[in-house]
C-alpha cells in the first residue's frame, strides 16, 4: 500500500488554504527545508535554473527569484553568472534563512498572485520554481510577473501538469493572442521529487516578454 502523496511539512502546505497559514507553515520548516527538500530529490530549482540560463544571456540583470525559500537558486545563479539577483517571499522564516546564503541583492517579504510591490519593467527575468503548483499560486499570478519584467525579458516557471492543462495553458494561450508573451519553451512531463512516491509530474515553463 503506498503512502499518501504527501506528508509532514510538505502536505501541511499543500493543505493551507491561506497565505497567512501557508506563510506560517513554510516559518517553521525554514531552518530544515534546505535538507528536507535535498533528501527527496527536489528537481524544480535545478530545471529553473538550467532552464533560464538557456534563455538569459550571463550577466544579465537583475533578476527576481519570486518564491526564492531558502535561497537555492540565488547561489547556482551568482555561480553562473548572474551578478543580481533580488528575492521574493511570502515566509519571513525562508528569507532569513536566504539571507544567511549572502547572495541576493535585496529581500521582499510578499506573496505572489496579487499586486507586486516593484515598477513596471524592473526586472530582466524572474525566476519561480515550486510555486505555481497545489494550493498556491494559479494562471492569474503571471500577469503579475509580466508587468514587472522588461520586454524581451524572460519568466522561468515550474507549473504543476494537471495545472497546466486545466488553466495554465489556455491562459498562456491568452497571454500570446494579447501579445503580452510568447511561449518560448515548455518541458516535457517530470516528477518534482523522484524520491518520495506518488508525485504527480509538473512542466518547466519559459515566457518572453513582448
């Protein structure tokens, strides 16, 4: 008999039903995370990460990790070369923790979906791995990201499959027709965390910006 599709931190999350609970829950898992997340094998960082390089040229700034937790991507992009990166939040835990890592150039402590405290056009490309999946952030939370990005920027996403194929798709299919973005790249289907049974695939998205 398999164990159920998640357990203990991560199934407490994916059940919140609130920011305020999501944020609270993702606080206490904050000084764990990073190695919680390493033993089952998380994969969503590591795509991003790939995913933007071939999209972005090096150097190219800044950068907004959005759902930046623990701050993992923000130390693969200073190694490969992007000089500034800035991080966003919903859980003040997670930022401390990324704070810690000395690798972003700013911190904002606020959750994707709603209006975004940054200038039309501020960043280059943004980057969100993990967020737009069960429970979180839907379709809607793009819109969001493409006012803040630069034209002829990119947005790097993971996006949960049943997702995609529910809203995410037809919305992006929107986003082309109003000539907001282009789909630039979509992965095919993988498991997030090989390790831990019963995951449901997502999909590595790549948007630019028009």
């Amino acid at each position: 008999m398999s164990k159920p599709q998640h357990e203990g931190h991560l199934g407490a999350v994916y059940s919140a039903k609130q920011p305020e609970e999501i944020a609270a829950l993702y606080d206490g898992w904050a000084d764990s995370y990073d190695a919680d997340m390493s033993a089952a094998g998380y994969r969503h960082p590591s795509i991003c990460t790939a995913l933007l390089c071939r999209h972005l040229p090096r150097g190219a700034e800044p950068i907004l990790d959005a759902g930046a937790g623990t701050g993992l991507m923000g130390q693969w992009l200073e190694i490969l070369g992007y000089p500034h990166v800035e991080a966003l939040d919903i859980s003040k835990g997670m930022l401390a923790v990324a704070r810690q890592k000395g690798v972003y150039k700013a911190f904002h402590q606020h959750a994707l979906g709603g209006n975004l405290p940054f200038a039309d056009d501020s960043f280059a490309a943004v980057i969100s791995a993990g967020v737009f999946t069960t429970g979180h952030v839907g379709s809607k939370g793009i819109d969001g990201l493409i006012r803040i990005c630069n034209p002829g920027g990119v947005i790097v996403l993971t996006v949960k499959g049943s997702l995609w194929e529910s809203e995410f798709a037809d919305h992006v299919e929107t986003l082309e027709r109003e000539k907001l973005a282009t789909l630039e790249e979509l992965t095919p289907l993988y498991v997030s965390m090989p390790d831990e049974e019963g995951t449901r695939p997502s999909r590595g998205v790549v948007l630019k910006i028009l």
